[in-house]
C-alpha cells in the first residue's frame, strides 16, 4: 500500500555510479533511508537530485515495508520551496551543522509529530528571517526537550548550571558546572522564543563558546553523540 508522509533530508550519500542513499526523518515513519536508484542520470525521473538538499522539506510518496533497511521512494515533490537556506551562505552554514546534528541525533523508527512540527516550523523560521545569527543556539536547546534533557529550569537564579544534572546549582560541583557568560547566556536563551533572538546580543567568540558548551551537554547525555565535523566550518563563517 502506498502512503505519503512529508519528510526532512538529514543527510545524502553517493552510491554506485547513479544511485543515492538519502536518510530523512519523516513524520508518520520516524528516521527512514532511501535508495534512489539510476537518480544521478535519469533526469526525467520524479525523484530529481535538487530536492535532495539538506534540511530540504518534501513529499514522498513510499510502500514501507518492515525490517528493510533501505525504502524506496515512489514519487517526490517539495513541500514547501525555500527562499534563502540554500543560497544564502550563513544560511546554508547552520543547515550543513544542524543537518549533521539531527542525523547524528535522531534514530527513532518511529512517529514523533511534535517532534517533526517543532524541526518543520523552526526552518520556516530561519528560512524567512534576516536576524538568526543565535537560531542554532537557541534550536539545539530547545531540541534538548524532546531529547529527554531539558533543563530543569527551576532556581535559575542559582549562580551555577550542572551539565551532568541539567539543573541549576548554588556552588561549583564539579568541572561540568558552568557560571559566568555562558550561564547568563542559558538564562537568557531558557525565557526566549525564536521572535526573541533579535534582543539576545553576544559577540562570536561568546557564541562559539556557548556552542561548545551545548555540544558537551549533548555528549554528556548521549552516549554515542558524536562532535559534527561540520562546526569548524560555521565557526568559520561566523567569524
């Protein structure tokens, strides 16, 4: 039986001399991957190359089948076209680390509508707004909450933040506990939504900073996390 579902490109993959493996998170099936087969040259296929693009929002049509590793793809067309990700170069920087992010992240065969909305919404966002230098700070905090780790966001007035316990501390416990602008930073960004970012102002350096601070919060409370290579490339840009 054949079903469509819109999905997220997490990641694309050559294979053989015209085929490509793409692993999307979809939003009835959880992280699925595909083979498209012959799609390097047959170009008049439906499944065309460009609306494989990283963090590309799309509509696929499938026969899902159980237990098989890698799914085909029936018929593709984007579900939404976007405006900037991919031609602006900042832009397209966050893309290349939040893709790499969420591939590394997100297992799940499964369901997870809040989960797929809150990525969904969160791209429209970036997609349509001139002020997003913060957006990947604030999107990989919040991403925390359907991880399982958010943080405990009682006694924020605390004066230090324990990345091994997620929550805020009176003293220093150990050398994951965090104060000074990388705390006020949490605190800031914790009472913020994405339509806030604008008032949230730091410079790179402390934004870099905050970023490695985020990304140990992640190897901390996932065991197989892996650092994306893709960061030394946004610190660039940002710079």
């Amino acid at each position: 039986m054949l079903t469509t579902t819109k999905a997220i490109v997490l990641s694309k993959l050559k294979y053989k001399d015209y085929d490509l493996i793409v692993k999307c998170y979809t939003e009835d099936f959880g992280v699925v991957s595909f083979i498209l087969k012959g799609v390097l040259k047959n170009k008049k296929s439906s499944n065309k190359v460009a609306y494989f693009q990283l963090l590309s929002q799309l509509q696929i049509t499938l026969q899902h089948k159980q237990n098989r590793s890698l799914q085909s793809i029936k018929n593709t067309k984007l579900e939404y076209h976007y405006s900037s990700l991919h031609t602006n170069v900042l832009k397209s920087s966050i893309v290349m680390f939040l893709a790499e992010v969420l591939s590394n992240v997100l297992q799940e065969e499964e369901e997870n509508k809040t989960l797929y909305t809150y990525i969904e919404t969160t791209l429209l966002w970036l997609d349509e707004h001139v002020e997003y230098s913060n957006f990947h700070l604030l999107f990989l905090l919040n991403l925390t909450k359907y991880l399982g780790f958010y943080p405990d966001t009682s006694n924020t007035q605390y004066s230090f933040f324990d990345l091994l316990e997620g929550r805020f501390i009176t003293q220093k416990m150990n050398k994951h506990s965090i104060s000074e602008d990388n705390l006020t930073l949490l605190k800031q960004l914790l009472g913020t939504t994405f339509d806030g970012l604008s008032s949230v102002k730091i410079n790179s350096k402390q934004r870099q900073l905050f970023l490695n601070m985020i990304l140990l919060y992640f190897e901390l409370h996932l065991g197989n996390f892996k650092r994306p290579k893709s960061l030394q490339i946004l610190n660039q840009v940002f710079n």
